[in-house]
C-alpha cells in the first residue's frame, strides 16, 4: 500500500486516504469537504458532524460502514504476511446472505450490495486495489484494498413506485452478472441481487424539511390532507389511505426541543444476575412534530408535545456502559393519534 494515512469522512464514515501532510480532502463518495485537525494512526477518524446536519438513513448507515472498515481493517491485519489479495484457494464467489457475497476461499475478502441516498452500489471490503470490476455497460477498477465503493445505477426516479405499506419488501436494483478480475489475472463472477430501498426513502422524503419532494413526473402543486406518513428512526408510519410513495401527501417529522422542563429519579433496576443499578435520571424535554405538504415544502401543522413522564422499563445500554442520565421518550401514542386525527377530518 502507499503511504497514506486513512480518515473517514465526517458525513457519510467513507475511507479517506489522505496524502502525509494535507489538511484538507474531498470525500470522493458523498462530495463533502473534511477538514483534518489532527493527524492520527490509519484507524483514527474524525469527530462526525452534529446529527442534526445528517440525514436518518446517512447516520445509520455510517454507523454500520465504521464498524465494516475497522472489521476489514482488523480482517487485512491478520493475514499477516499473505500479500494484498492473495487467497487461500480457487477465486469463487458466493452469497453468504442477501446482501452480502464472499470469496468463497477467504470470507475476508467480499462485498456488499444496497442502496443509500438513491444509488444501487457495491462496497468491496479486501480485493486487491487494482482488481477490474465489469456490470453490463459499466467497468471500473477498485481503488482500495481496505474499501472501496462502486455506484452502479441511480433508482431514485423508482421510489414514487413503491407500495406505500409494503415499503421494506420491494426490491430494486440491476439485474445483471458482477465480474472480477484480480490483478493476478484471476476472474470469477456472481448474479447481483436486488435490495430494498428503506433508508433511501426516508433519506428522500425526509428533504422535505428544505424544499418538495417529488417522484419522477410529478409537478410542484398543492396536496390535499387525505395521508399522512410519520418518520421515525428507521421506519415510517403511514395515516390515511395511499397505494404508492408518490400518493403520500403529506410527511410528519419529530425533534426533540433541547429545553429540560424537569427531571425525575428512577430507581429499582437490576442488571441479569439481579444485583441493583444505580439510579436514573430522566431529562423531561418536549417533542416538536411538524407536518410538510410533500409536493410544496410548506408547513401545514405545528405542534409542541409534552414529555413522557414514566419511568421506562429498562435501562439503556452499551457494552455494559450505562448511562446515568437520558431524555424521556417522544409521547408516541399522543403524536399518532394527532396525526390520525388530520386525515380524519
């Protein structure tokens, strides 16, 4: 490899190998430009942008493209003194599960398919840089061997297509024949799988809050209120009637207020042996939910929800690590049954 330190860019985690001594790089996948404050070892990155510059599906997903990198990362290590794409046997392919398609000699070295901010793309985790890719009219060659990313077909145009209420399980994609060639001269080959669009349509619909959203064909008018379709983390819910996404009239997005109206102390935790926890502490803060007309952009409705104010079942978790404090949770049941209460009208 030559002699680079790698980053990770501080909107969408992609690898950014970066020249000794430059201070600044553009990402190559998302076009965002890094400014890099320390230098630091090849695992080290930068602090990510605040969330709220961030769009849900592009904070998940880096999520998952960090612990991928630092997984691969830790996979090249091993290998030891094996060189850069050299395998243990015969160059084969083959899925390991939907997404994701391995050497069928060495599972380190595989890629994963999906579709994030609209594209069709693969992530190659392990080939050797310089390995020759071909999808029917479109060929390249990767240029990591940690990571790397191809984007083959933008399906955006697609997304006004998709039943409404059955979202998650409509698949998009090419589908065509993927072939590798390793730079030892070593080829194989694999039928691409399609992909659900999820995190591509709430990265879509959630634009609203700048500006319309509409779907291939569609002109900028006014909506009426015959739906509604709530945004949440890593799902939506759909109020009103709407076969398709592009007959969703109207999009509903929540934010916590960063205002503490009060706390409140809960106690009687127990981890699984059942020894006691310590205390937790609930931040009362109110959530905000505002409806967008979809094909306008405008503000139809407003409106400021107070706190929950029970203590939740069980505590919040990572690695063991508990925090002490946390926000109470959005009145979730209140905001639907308002939102219901719009198209029932």
């Amino acid at each position: 490899m030559s002699p680079v330190d790698v980053y990770h860019c501080q909107r969408c985690i992609a690898p950014l190998e970066v020249p000794p001594g430059s201070r600044t790089i553009v990402c190559r996948y998302c076009g965002t430009q890094n400014e890099l404050r320390r230098p630091g070892p090849p695992a080290a990155a930068p602090r990510p942008a605040a969330a709220g510059s961030r769009t849900i599906a592009a904070t998940l997903l880096g999520a998952a493209i960090a612990v991928a990198v630092a997984a691969s990362v830790a996979t090249l290590a091993s290998r030891g003194d094996r060189g850069p794409g050299s395998l243990r046997g015969p160059f084969e392919l083959e899925w390991s599960n939907g997404r994701k398609f391995v050497v069928k000699s060495d599972e380190a070295i595989n890629g994963e398919v999906s579709i994030f901010e609209g594209s069709y793309q693969i992530v190659f985790h392990g080939f050797p840089r310089g390995t020759r890719w071909k999808v029917a009219e479109k060929s390249g060659r990767i240029e990591s061997d940690i990571y790397d990313i191809v984007k083959l077909d933008n399906v955006e145009g697609q997304l006004g297509k998709i039943p409404a209420a059955k979202y998650r399980d409509y698949l998009l994609g090419p589908k065509a024949t993927l072939a590798l060639e390793l730079p030892s001269g070593q080829a194989a080959s694999i039928e691409l799988r399609q992909v659900d669009a999820v995190m591509s349509v709430l990265s879509v619909l959630e634009r609203v809050k700048n500006g319309p959203v509409l779907f291939e064909g569609e002109p900028k008018q006014d909506s009426g209120q015959s739906n509604v379709i709530l945004l949440e983390t890593a799902s939506m819910k759909l109020f009103g009637q709407a076969v398709l996404l592009q007959d969703v009239d109207q999009v509903a997005i929540t934010r916590r207020l960063p205002e503490i109206k009060g706390r409140k102390t809960c106690t009687g935790y127990k981890d699984r042996a059942g020894k006691p926890l310590p205390d937790l502490t609930i931040r009362f803060k109110e959530t905000e939910t505002t409806v967008f007309d979809r094909r306008t952009g405008a503000v139809v409705q407003k409106k400021t929800f107070p706190p929950e104010e029970e203590c939740p079942m069980f505590r919040l978790s990572l690695d063991g690590d508990r925090e002490r404090e946390q926000d109470s949770y959005a009145p979730t049941r209140d905001i639907e049954a308002w939102l219901s209460s719009l198209v029932q009208r």
